[in-house]
C-alpha cells in the first residue's frame, strides 16, 4: 500500500511508520519542519513537510495514496488545534478520495461497568485534572469525525487510558465504545502494538466510518 503519516516524527506516529515498513509499504512521512524530523522519522520513509492543519497540504500529501493516518498531538496549551487538525484532515483526504485513519483520546469511551453514562474524561480514576483538555479535545475530534457522515472515509482509533512506549506484542483486543480494562482493572497497550493495530485496519478494514478502541 501507499500510506501517508501525518504526526510521522512524534511518539506514536514514528511508530505507525516503521510498523507499515516493516510490512512493505510504501510510506510518504510528513512533518511541519524536517529539519526537527530528523532522527525521528524511521529510515526508508519518503520526507515531506506538511500541516496536518491545512487541508490543501493535506490533499496534495495524500493524491495517489491507498490511505493517510493523522497521528498528531498538539502541545499542551493548544489543544483546540487537534480540532481543526481532524476538519482539515477529513477534508483534505475526502478531495482525495483517500481513507483516513485518525489516531484519537480515550476520553470519549465510556467507562465500564456506568452503561455507557460515564465518559472515560469524566472519571479522575482514568483521566487526572492536567489530562481533561486534551480529553476534551478528543471528544470534539470524534464528533466532527462522525459529523461528516458519508462526506469522507473515516476511522477512528481510541487508545486505552495509558499508552506509552513498550514492546511489540502483536497482540492485542478489540472493542468499540467502551473502553477495555483487563482483570486487574488495567487499560493499557503499548504505542508499538496500537501502530500494530492501525496497520491491521489499514490492511483489512473493519471499521469503516466508525470508532474502534484497543488494549490488551
């Protein structure tokens, strides 16, 4: 496949393109400054600079492509911009005619056990004071995503309540709305295994225009 990363040199996004690497892809990694980019960006991704958040870089970054993965995170303080990241995303990828796969929060899953009436950012147990914003943020990211219906060829991806740098498992499970805690309460996937994840969506879609949430 063809796939452009945008967010390519951050935590998650340099690990979606070594995943699609390591698998044969072809993938075009874009960031607003290479100059920052580098040593961040796996070898063997073609380099472009772009803005997530204009939708003309977004288009031209993704003519030709089989899929665009927005996997930006915007820098605390400035969480509005994840916002209008996802409108300029789905607009840019729909001109395109291109599938898009956005990496989004945990906040807008709904915690266990409440039938569906807590939200994940609501909950202090998962979600601290200093997390609510982007939270927040990603709640409003999934919103304009199911707001455009059928104008665009969306998924979204929650990560659960703690995602961070680990090892690739390759394993991992499957849920949608409801976010997913093991025995122990835990809810938690490595950023190597939701790259994982992604790219097994990429490869064979099941979510089309819908959110889908993983942990182990």
């Amino acid at each position: 496949m063809r796939i452009t990363v945008f967010g390519a040199a951050g935590n998650v996004g340099s690990r979606i393109v070594a995943e699609a690497l390591s698998r044969g892809h072809h993938v075009t990694a874009v960031v607003r400054d290479a100059a920052r980019a580098a040593g961040r960006v796996p070898a063997g991704a073609e380099l472009r600079t772009g803005d997530a958040g204009n939708a003309r870089d977004v288009a031209a970054a993704s003519a030709g492509q089989d899929v665009v993965i927005g996997a930006t995170r915007p820098a605390p303080g400035s969480e509005g911009e994840l916002v209008a990241m996802a409108r300029a995303l789905l607009a840019g990828a729909a001109e395109s005619g291109v599938r898009l796969l956005l990496v989004g929060g945990a906040g807008n899953l709904t915690v266990p056990g409440t039938e569906g009436r807590t939200a994940v950012a609501d909950d202090p147990a998962f979600v601290p004071a200093a997390w609510r914003p982007i939270a927040l943020a990603c709640t409003e990211q999934l919103a304009v995503c199911r707001a455009a219906g059928a104008d665009a060829d969306w998924t979204y991806l929650s990560p659960p309540a703690l995602l961070e740098p680990g090892v690739r498992t390759g394993t991992y499970r499957l849920g949608t709305d409801e976010l997913l805690v093991d025995a122990a309460g835990a809810s938690a996937v490595s950023m190597e295994d939701l790259a994982v994840a992604l790219l097994d969506e990429a490869e064979r879609p099941r979510h089309r225009r819908a959110r889908f949430t993983v942990a182990y």
